[in-house]
C-alpha cells in the first residue's frame, strides 16, 4: 500500500491488493485520491465517509477493469461447508451465523426463511400472505442451520455454492408476516424473510456512500445482499461495474427514516426531493437470475417479495443519469426511478441508450406522486412480462421518446402489454403529465396496455408513434388522449378498436428478423405532427417527421451497452438475443 508523502499534495494513488484494508485507505481519502484495486477477490464491505469535491472526486477504481470483484461472499478458505442430507433433494449443513444470501454459481437462491417454505417451494404473497408457487431452488437458514435444495435432485457438496457473510441487516419483525399490513413494500425497499421480517436494502451493501462527489469504477460487485451500492451522497457515479447477488443494484435512499407514509393509498411514497443528488449510473450491467426464467415459469407471485425479485436501480434523487446499462434475468422491475420533485429544467434526470432484457415484470416502473422531471429515450426495452409501466404517474413531467419496445414471439410470453396504466392506490389518483412520442412498439404477441380502462388521465400526450401488436382491444379511456399521428397496426387490429389512431399494414421492412426501419410505402413515412420537432427531441426528413423511434433512411446508432472492459467472454451468463433480434439493434455488431 503506497502511502500519501504529505497532506498537502493534491491527489494521492493508493494501490491495494487482496488482503488489504481498503476500508483503512478510504478512511484517509481526500479529494482528487484513487484508490486502485489489483485483480483479486475483496471480502470486504466499506462505507465510504470521506468523499471529493466538485471535479476532485475520491474514486475506488479497478486496477483493470473487471480484474477486482468486491464480495460479500465468505472466502472460499472459510467456507467449508459439509452438507448432509435430511430427505430428497434437501440437505444442511451447520453455519453458525445467519445467512441471508446463497448463490449456486451465477444463480441466485430463494430465502424461504421458514424450512416448511423451503420444503413446498412456497412463498407468502405480499399483499395478503397467501402462500404462492415459487421458484423451486431455495435455501432456509434457522438455529445455526443452513438447509438447501436445489433444482434437479442437485448436492449442494458439488456445487459452486457461495453464501454471504456474517453481517449485520435492520430487520423489522412486525413486516413480512403473513397478512401483516405494514408500510413497506418489497420489492421497493428490500425482502421479505419469511419467520424474520422485512429486510431494508439499504442497511446491507457491499459500498454504502454517505459522501459527496465519490467514484466507483471498473467493479464486480457480487453478493451485496440488500444492495450492491446504497447512495446517500450527491454527485455519485457507479460506472463499468457489473452486478450479481443483490436485491437492488443500486440502492438510494430517502434520507427521511423509512417509511413516509404521506400519500392516499397504502403504498409509501418518499419525499423524494430529500434524496442525494446527481447520481451517474452508466455502462453497468446487472442480472439476478433465474428471475425472469422462474417468472416466466408461473412463480411470479411467489417470487414477488423475495430476494430474487431483484431491482437494477431504485432511486429518486434530482440530476440521476442513468445509461448505457445492460439489465438482464431479473423477476422485477428493472428500473425504478421515483419522483424527484422537481420541475425545474436543471434538475432533469435521463434514462437513456440502456439495454433492458427479459424483465420478470415492468421493465420500468415509475410509480409516482411528485414530478419526475424525467426524460427515457433511445432505450431498447426487449422481452418482458410488462414493457413499460405508467402505474401510475401522478406527479408528471415524464417524456418517453425515440425508444424501440419489442416483446419476440419466440422468447416472450404472449400477452404482453406494452403499457401497464391504472393505479395500485385506489382509484381516483390521474395519471397525468406523460408524454409518448416517436416510440416504436412491436409486440407480435402482445397488446397495447393492460389496467388502462375506466381510470383518470389529465395531460397525456401520445403521439407519432409506431405500435404493432398481435392482439386489439378496445379503448374506453377518452380522457387519454390518443393523436391520430400514431400508427396502430398487426394482424388482429381492426380500424374501430382505436378509431383516434391511423391504420396501416405492416409498417417495418421486415419482422423475421425485425427491421425496425419503416419501409418506404408504409403509412408511417411522412405521417407525424408537423411543427414539433423541437419539442420532441427529433429530425424530421421528407415532408413531416414519420411515425416511430427512426426517420425513413436514418440509422439506429446504439453504443455498445454494459461495462466497456466486457467486450468478449469476460462476463459469462449473459442472456442470448431472440433470434428475430439482430444485434445492431443494442450494440451488438
Ligand atoms: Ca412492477
Ligand atoms: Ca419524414
């Protein structure tokens, strides 16, 4: 470990290997320093304390990109575990400390909590406690005792079995009992542990950052538990990092003691205006499988409060920029920004060139009441159980433009909604200040939204749009106004499902494999509202802006999503692309 000559001087590098305490060299930080991680394994948890200052941020970085993993694993040296089997497929082994977590290589397991879960892979539904079908892999810890059971009559004894370490973990007893109706609500905050209560995300992580202006750089981050990272600092930024074994990626926290409970409904909302500022998510990656696998397999509601229903990012603070991640293989929502109550231009946050595969459930999930102050666009939402989730925003300032949505037909369950609309807070609340524009939609199984009739909705804008879809419906929202610069197509839509939209054929140059380009004969070319370009953010070629995400003749151009350094087989379980997928479309050629 290299030592600072004196206090004065500007920027320090620290260069640490595996066995060093990095805790000890973050704790003497100042602003400008690195600290440099060699390629090797760190069982270690840190809490960074002593941050930068604008432009001289204090950066924990790998030596090589993805050469350091941080982990929350106990070292392999102390993990010599002997399991023995009880009956079946169920096995123990002595483990004296609790554990929270257990992963069987890249896969993440159930924690049933109680052994009688584990043994009907049952697990409590959140809303009511109903005990539901779930994932059928799963551990259960109690009285010093790991117990395990893995898919196909699997022994644990071979195994790459991995199980997090000795830590501690706010649990509140009276949340997560069966019908107990408290103010959390996993995923959003943490996991149920069934016989335990509910686990905060935020109060286990592999990185908690109560610092301003801190960099974290070039990271595996794996076995975080609650949390990968937990930002209560301004000026964050979690870049070329990859992430496993967490419920929630990165994790930013109200500042205000969970939960508030301000808002109609039983659903805490945060006063999200509290929360750090500036936040930079970029070239990420994050999977928690088998989540969407096990989902797609009927567990979901089983699956829903538990720790593999894994969240990439749940966050709320003003000025987040979230992009260029690659999420994959996870049971729940995949992005959940909260409001950051603001509407002033320079607190605007952004999602954007984000690659958002096979999603357990709503692939972005904005449940709102103050203005999110947000702007999605030039995402690739591909594969999901719900593409996108407007349920609901009540706060506003939401612009979703020049996105491609696209549910396969050959790896997506059929009815997939594009739009989950509606309301979990009782009816009455409008979703309202949303505006949809230049989005193309391709759904040949699917459907346009789900929850969206009969509900209240002031000020949404939804126009030059493409949307494909292999399922009609009938619309009965008239207060959702629907431009007819919006194109409504597939082969079941008939003109009086959505009489306000304009029909055509099949709008794209091909489907098999997609093509998201408009051909040049397709009732989209030429078709959108004059005069908006500006205000939607777009270039318009011809005589009018044409329907969807790409003008006739232009070029998608998505960089490459996911930590730069992961360019060939550096990380492993990465998901296929559907065959009909040709990867220019995320950055794959
Ligand atoms: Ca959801
Ligand atoms: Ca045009």
């Amino acid at each position: 470990m290299g030592a600072r000559e004196a206090d004065t001087q500007p920027a320090a590098f620290v260069e640490l290997a595996p066995g060093d305490d990095i805790q000890k060299a973050l704790d003497r930080a100042e602003p400008g320093d690195t600290i440099m991680l060699k390629d090797g394994v760190y069982y270690q948890s840190l809490l960074i304390a002593r941050g930068g200052s604008p432009g001289k941020p204090v950066t924990l970085r790998a030596a090589h990109g993805g050469g350091a993993t941080l982990s929350g694993a106990v070292p392999p040296a102390r993990a010599t575990l002997t399991f023995e089997r009880v009956e079946g497929d169920l096995y123990k082994a002595a483990v004296p400390h609790r554990v929270w977590w257990v992963m069987v290589g890249p896969r993440n397991l159930v924690n049933y909590g109680r052994l009688d879960l584990l043994k009907q892979f049952l697990f409590p539904n959140q809303s009511n406690g109903t005990l539901k079908p779930c994932a059928p892999e799963g551990f259960a810890w109690h009285d010093g005792i790991l117990y395990i059971r893995l898919e196909n009559d699997g022994d644990p004894n071979s195994e790459p079995v991995e199980i997090s370490r000795l830590t501690g973990g706010d649990v509140d007893p009276e949340l997560g009992k069966p019908g107990h109706k408290g103010e959390h609500w996993a995923p959003d905050t943490g996991f149920d542990v069934p016989g335990l209560g509910h686990l905060y995300s935020e109060t286990i992580g592999l990185i908690t950052v109560k610092a301003d202006n801190v960099v974290i750089e070039g990271l595996r981050l794996h076995m975080g538990v609650g949390a990968a990272v937990i930002v209560h600092g301004n000026d964050v930024t979690v870049r070329d990092c990859y992430i496993t074994g967490a419920h929630i990626g990165i994790c930013q926290p109200d500042i205000l003691a969970l939960p508030p409970h301000q808002t109609p409904g039983e659903r805490p909302i945060s006063r999200s205006n509290r929360t750090g500022c500036g936040l930079t998510v970029e070239y990420c990656e994050f999977t928690a499988p088998p989540g969407y696998e096990a989902a797609r397999r009927g567990a979901w509601s089983g699956l829903y409060a538990s720790n593999i229903s894994a969240v990439f990012m749940n966050y709320g603070g003003a000025r987040s920029v979230v992009r260029h991640n690659w999420v994959y293989d996870s049971s729940q929502d995949h992005l959940q920004p909260r409001g950051n109550g603001t509407t002033d231009p320079r607190d605007a946050g952004e999602i954007a060139y984000n690659f958002l595969q096979n999603c357990g459930d709503d692939t972005i999930e904005f449940d709102s009441a103050t203005p999110l102050n947000l702007r999605v666009h030039h995402n690739v939402i591909v594969d999901a159980l719900c593409l996108l989730s407007l349920c609901p925003v009540m706060g506003g300032g939401l612009t979703i433009d020049h996105n491609l949505f696209y549910a396969s037909p050959e790896n997506n369950p059929p009815r997939c909604p594009w739009l989950k609309l509606g309301t979990p807070w009782g009816k009455g609340l409008p979703t309202r200040g949303v505006r949809l524009v230049h989005n193309t939609v391709v759904q040949p199984r699917g459907c346009l939204q789900w929850f969206g009739d009969n509900q209240r909705y002031e000020d949404i804008l939804m126009e030059n749009n493409v949307i494909y879809v292999g399922e009609a419906q009938a619309w009965n929202s008239t207060d959702f106004l629907i431009s007819r610069h919006n194109l409504y197509c597939g082969p079941g839509v008939k003109a009086e499902h959505m009489p306000q939209m304009t029909h055509g054929q099949q709008p794209f140059v091909s489907l098999k494999p997609i093509d998201f380009n408009i051909r040049p004969d397709s009732a989209a070319v030429d078709a959108g509202a004059t005069g908006k370009d500006e205000e939607y953010f777009h270039t318009s070629a011809g005589k009018a802006p044409d329907l969807g995400a790409i003008e006739w003749g232009e070029t998608w151009k998505f960089p490459r999503p996911g930590p730069r350094w992961a360019t060939g087989r550096e990380i492993s379980g990465r998901p296929a692309l559907p065959a009909s997928l040709p990867g220019k479309w995320v950055g794959m050629e």
